[in-house]
C-alpha cells in the first residue's frame, strides 16, 4: 500500500518499520512531526527530552541496553548534542543508533544557516541523505542496517524541503527485533583516554570500511544521459537539478554524503564532458572532489548562502529561465507578528516603557523584536539570554543592572536557561531575568515540555515548579505577573529593576491558541470617544487599524485579552456587549 507522506512522517513510518523500540527529543523545526509522528505507533516509547543533548544520551542509554533507539533535531540542536554525538562515535552502539538531523537552508525558522555535513565529518560518523519521502523511510532502515554492520550512529540529514513536502511511500509491515544482550566492556563503552586512544584508531578504520561501501552502495546512483553535463549532487538539490535539465545532463547522485565515495565519482567525471556539484550551504562535495583530483565548477557558479530552486540551476547552467507566469496582482508585505492575545505582548510593552536592555531568546517571544514593541537586544542561541545579560551587567555595572532585563520562554529556559540562572545566583549578579510562561512549547506548534504537566501524549507527568526551581538555585526574588493585566506587570518590572540583587519575573498566561484556553468576547471601538491617538497601535495586535482616523477592531480575530482597553486613555475600547 502507498501512501502520499511528509518527509517527516516517512521517518516516523521507517523507525516503525525498522524495529525501533525508543525514541527521545526536542522540538525544533523542522526535525519536530518526526517525534509527533512517530508517537502515533504504541510499538514505540516516544519522549520530548529537556534538550538535544538530555535526547542524545537517553538514545544512547537505550542502544546500550540492546533496543534500537533514535533521537531528532534541527541543525543548531546538533551543536547542543555535539558533547555525546563526538564521543559516541568513539564507542559505537549496542542496539542499531540514528540521528535525524534537519538542516534549514534559506533560515526560514533558524538563526543560522550551518551545514550539519560538518558535524558528520568531524564527527566522523556516517551520514545518509534522502531526496524525497520514499528514501527517507528507505534511508532510516537502511541506516539502522549500517548502524549495527560498522558499529556506529548513523545521522540521516533532512532539510526543510524534504521534511515539509509530501510524496508516496509504500508502507511495509514492521520488522520486530530481541533485544541485543548487554555485555559489560569498559574498554568500548568507558571513554577514559586509555580506552579512547585505540578506539580512535578503529574509527579511522571504520570510515575507510565505509568509503569502500559507499563505492557500490545502491544508494549512490549513477544516471547517464546527455554526457556534455555532468551533475554531482544529493538531498533536495537533485530534485532541483532534475527538474531543471530532465535528460539534458547525467547525474550522479550521492544517498551518503559521508564519507563520500572516490573511485565512483572518478568514474562519473570520466562518462561526462564537464562536471558541476550542485550543493546546498557548503562546499562538502565540491571540496571532496577537488581534493581526490576531479575538476568540477561549484561555487564559483552556485551560491554558498540560501536555499536553491529549479530556476537558479537552470538559469546558472544554462543561462536560459525556466517559464514561468508571474502574479500580476501585488502581494502585500505580511511580516511575521505575535499572534492576537499573545501574553507575551503585554509584558513587552512594560518593558518597552520602562526603557530597558533586552537580552532575548529562541520563541516565539523573539518576535518581541519587531515594531512597534522593538523591545530585543541581542538573541543568539538558546538560554544565552541569561548568560549573556550576566555577562552584560557584569562589564557594565550600576550603568546597567536597573536598566537592563533577559527574557526567556519557559520550554527553553528548561531546555539551557537553569544553568545560566545558576551563574547569576552564584556570582551574585544583579540581574533581572523574566520567564515567559505560556504553558507550551510554542514555537514548534504546541508540543508539551517538563513544566506543563503532560509528556507527549498528553498523560499526567510531574510538572516543573519554575517559582520553587529559581528558589532552589538561589534566587530570593521571585514573583509572577499576568501579562494581561499591564498595571500589575508593569508594576513588577519596575520594582524587580529598583531591587538589588537577583530576580525573576515569571510572565505566566497561557498561549492563546491552545485549545483548552477560553477567550473573552471581542473588543469594539466606541467611534464617538476614540480620538485617533493610536495608543492602542503601540502593542502591534494584528486585530488592530486605523479606519479614517478612528481606531477599529477586527472582531474575527480579537481574543478579547484587554491590554489594548488597558492603553486607552479615553476608554473607548469595550466589549461588544457593553457597547450594543
């Protein structure tokens, strides 16, 4: 039976097939319908983890004890599991280990662009990369096979592209497995130096035993048509370049870009008159091939930055357009914004009135940054708010410990903040940390973490006590404001600002899409009392225009918050009800 499947979802269905038994992760788009996905099969034990890291050593633990395990994340998650992913090439696996890994050419959720190619390399662990949904559940079997022959975790690459767009699979029944025994060997499982010195040597050889697989693999195809072409490529990219040219150049596509074949692509470069590598982000392939002694034009022809597409092939090949039928109607700019009755909104603009530094974060939240509230700093990775901001008034002193504040959502102060709020307490920094509690992992579409009190199907879980958490690591001052209500919050950042010492702020109101939430009636404007000052602009609410010089209030989108109402210094911002 087939069946049309995101990228995603085929991973799920190949973990299913391929007798996995656990499955740990963080959310992080566009890695996260993997877990979701995979959740859905009873055959699998599927947890969201703390962070990537926390994910990576649970998949380890259970390969130790013989079950094929897996864990998911987007590129950057990977730099956050680089500690265990270096070293558990080293040791190898027990039970069968993957990676699903998701890159993002082109940023469209991320705040970098990196290649996870890099990791595998310096890793040097294997790497297989799918180009449509049916090699994704393929590859994902396949990298289980590979995983327990070479001994190894195996990282299957995903890009945006290929997670997020659908094509068939043939389903296939699941394929269960025993349990593989666990025998005690410190010498393969415990990294001391005396141990990890001969195991590096093993490594070395494990990627030449895999150089010489990749040669005939299956997965690395040659397709000979019109030999004046030659097109090197993988993943997402040979989809581009097959659209782009159909029979009007050969391909050799490469399903494992790590380590790359020698003798395979000296083969294809010969069948072919000139060679090009056509690659997403860096110069993996091209490098590769330049060094093993084949001329191919690369970067100096495709871009290093941003996400291909059929045209940019066709056109930089060939010179030619592919035809194409523009719009003639102009769309307008629609910027991403926070969503109507954001909590989140509120406690900005508390923050934009009080004039302070914003050290930010990964969310939702980061949108915070955008006008009108314009109320962000900095925003590097996750958890660097609280480190950062330590840092920051650390330098800078009284200059800006009363004007200066970190916020951070509550996923992800879980997920690396604690440490930082750690460092502020015992450093005894005078720093104000807010945590925005929206009771949801928010950004990657609702996924429950260690504070709502759900694990991730929606059972009853112990929930983190956030309040009890900062008091335990030292934090004296603790307090929690409703970001609907701006006179309490507002309040409480000008007094945790006048305050010495540590504080957090916990900003604690529900996300406004989640289904359980129930919204007040919508607002209305009072036309006769609404002056036009456009007060009620300044929060940015999607819900709110101006209508010839009156204020108006979308009531299909309005969610009823009041903070709008709480901006207007002619009270004419009401209830529906109130004002028929």
């Amino acid at each position: 039976m087939k069946q049309l499947m995101l990228g995603n979802e085929a991973v799920a269905r190949g973990l299913y097939e391929a007798g996995v038994r656990f499955v740990s992760s963080y959310p992080g788009t566009p890695s996260t319908e993997i877990t979701e996905n995979a959740a859905k099969y009873q055959e699998l034990s599927c947890e969201w983890a703390p962070n990537e890291k926390v994910a990576a050593e649970a998949a380890i633990g259970a390969s130790f004890a013989g079950a094929r395990s897996f864990c998911a994340m987007k590129h950057v998650g990977l730099n956050v599991a680089a500690d265990p992913f270096y070293t558990m090439s080293y040791i190898g696996v027990n039970g069968g280990m993957v990676l699903g890994v998701a890159d993002d050419p082109g940023m469209h959720s991320s705040q970098n662009e990196q290649d996870s190619r890099r990791h595998a390399i310096g890793a040097k662990v294997p790497m297989l990369e799918p180009a449509d949904s049916q090699e994704c559940k393929d590859f994902t079997k396949l990298a289980y096979a590979l995983s327990e022959e070479f001994d190894t975790p195996v990282v299957l690459r995903l890009t945006t592209r290929i997670a997020h767009s659908r094509s068939l699979v043939e389903l296939q029944d699941r394929n269960e497995r025993d349990l593989k025994p666990y025998e005690k060997n410190p010498a393969k499982n415990v990294m001391l130096p005396a141990f990890a010195r001969p195991k590096h040597v093993k490594v070395e050889e494990r990627t030449q035993r895999l150089t010489q697989w990749a040669e005939t693999a299956e997965i690395n195809r040659m397709e000979i048509n019109d030999p004046s072409i030659g097109i090197i490529t993988s993943g997402n990219s040979y989809q581009y370049a097959k659209e782009a040219m159909g029979g009007g150049a050969s391909y050799l596509k490469l399903g494992m870009v790590n380590p790359l074949p020698v003798e395979l692509i000296k083969t294809f470069a010969e069948k072919v008159e000139k060679v090009y590598v056509i690659e997403e982000l860096d110069d993996v392939i091209e490098s590769h091939c330049k060094k093993i002694g084949v001329d191919v034009v690369g970067k100096e022809l495709f871009p290093l930055c941003g996400e291909f597409n059929q045209s940019l092939v066709r056109r930089l090949l060939t010179g030619e357009e592919l035809p194409a039928q523009a719009l003639e109607a102009e769309i307008p700019v629609r910027p991403p914004v926070m969503c109507c009755g954001c909590p989140h909104r509120g406690l900005f603009y508390a923050l934009k009135r009080a004039k302070v530094y914003v050290s930010g974060d990964i969310g939702c939240y980061t949108l915070g940054a955008s006008a009108p509230l314009g109320m962000m700093d900095t925003c590097v990775c996750m958890g660097a708010s609280v480190s950062s901001l330590h840092g920051y008034n650390k330098v800078l002193g009284e200059k800006s410990e009363k004007k200066s504040v970190a916020v951070i959502g509550d996923s992800t102060f879980i997920h690396s903040g604690i440490t930082g709020l750690i460092d502020i307490a015992y450093n005894n920094s005078n720093s104000v940390v807010v945590v925005l509690d929206n009771s949801i992992t928010g950004m990657t579409g609702h996924q429950e973490n260690p504070t709502t009190g759900k694990n991730i199907y929606g059972d009853p879980a112990s929930a983190v006590s956030l309040e009890a958490l900062c008091k335990a690591v030292g934090i004296d001052r603790v307090r929690v404001c409703d970001p609907y209500d701006l006179k309490e919050t507002q309040k409480a950042v000008n007094e945790e600002l006048a305050a010495d010492g540590p504080s957090v702020i916990i900003s604690r109101r529900p996300c406004a899409l989640l289904k359980p939430v129930k919204h007040n009636p919508p607002l209305a404007v009072d036309t006769d009392k609404c002056i036009g000052c456009k007060a009620c602009m300044a929060i940015g609410c999607p819900a709110i225009s101006q209508r010839d010089g009156k204020a108006v209030i979308d009531r299909t989108q309005c969610v009823g918050c009041g903070v709008c109402e709480g901006l207007c210094p002619k009270q004419a911002i009401v209830s529906k009800e109130a004002k028929a």
